[in-house]
C-alpha cells in the first residue's frame, strides 16, 4: 500500500501506527551476537541457561535494529526519514528464538521548532511486542521532521 510521507503538520498527539511482523530466528540472534555483541548468552543456548536469560536471547540491540527496520520498512513513512535526535530505550523481556516481533507506535508530543520554522521535533514511543504480546523494548525517540512549505 501506498503511503503519502508525513509531516510534522500532518501529525497530532494520540495518532497511533502499527508494523508488520518479523520472526526472530535462532541464527540470527547468533549472527547478529557474533558481529556486534558476543556474550554466551547470546551465542550458546546452553551457556545462557545458567543466566539470568535462562536460554538463548536476542541482544537488545538486534532487538532495537529490528525494531528500526519494522520501522523504516512498514512503519509511519516521515518525511525526511526516521531522523533521530535523542531518546530513550528500555528491554523489557527478552527476545527469543521464534518470537514474532511488530512495533506499535503513538505520537506523545509535537514541538515546533522556535528556530526553524521549516521544522519541529517530533515525540514518538514506540512499544516492540512478541506474538504473546508482551513488550520486549519500548522506544521513546525525539525525531526531527520537516514541516509542510506554506506559500507566502
């Protein structure tokens, strides 16, 4: 499906947007561990067993590049881009081998910007839940996003 880009004058608080999924596959919680983030835990299904994970877990890293991804991919298409400009994460749970992933997102705040007027700062939190629907990261991103040229 087609979607216009948004603008920071297209958006208001309590606009809401959900993703499409995306499986979360044993080899990859390893590839992405191997590369980026290799602690046993995350490596060896056997070696997390006696962590605090008690198997095998997605680095919550990989979980927030999944997150981007489902984002970018299937997400509200932002003008300009997912610009980010700061925020918070939290990993709630842990993501597992199988877990299908979808992120919901809502709009918490518009800023205009005092400065530039061509822009503002949008607030966006964004909850990244399994197929049981507990929430694995939440998101809180401040995002900067064009505003509609107005003729003068």
């Amino acid at each position: 499906m087609f979607q216009d880009p948004l603008y920071f004058d297209d958006l208001q608080a309590g606009d809401k947007f959900t993703t499409q999924c995306h499986e979360v596959r044993a080899d990859d919680i390893r590839r992405f561990a191997e590369e980026f983030d290799p602690q046993p835990f995350h490596l060896d299904d056997a070696a997390a067993r006696g962590t605090l994970f008690a198997g095998l877990a997605a680095s919550g890293w990989h979980t927030a590049s999944i997150t981007m991804r489902l984002l970018v991919t299937s997400g509200p298409k932002l003008a300009g881009g997912i610009v980010g400009a700061g925020g918070e994460l939290e990993w709630k749970v842990p993501t597992r081998p199988g877990d299908i992933l979808h992120v919901d997102s809502e709009v918490v705040e518009l800023i205009p910007s005092r400065s530039r007027p061509d822009r503002g700062m949008l607030v966006l939190r964004s909850r990244t839940l399994n197929q049981h629907g507990e929430v694995v990261q939440t998101l809180t991103a401040r995002l900067m996003l064009p505003r509609r040229a107005t003729a003068k």
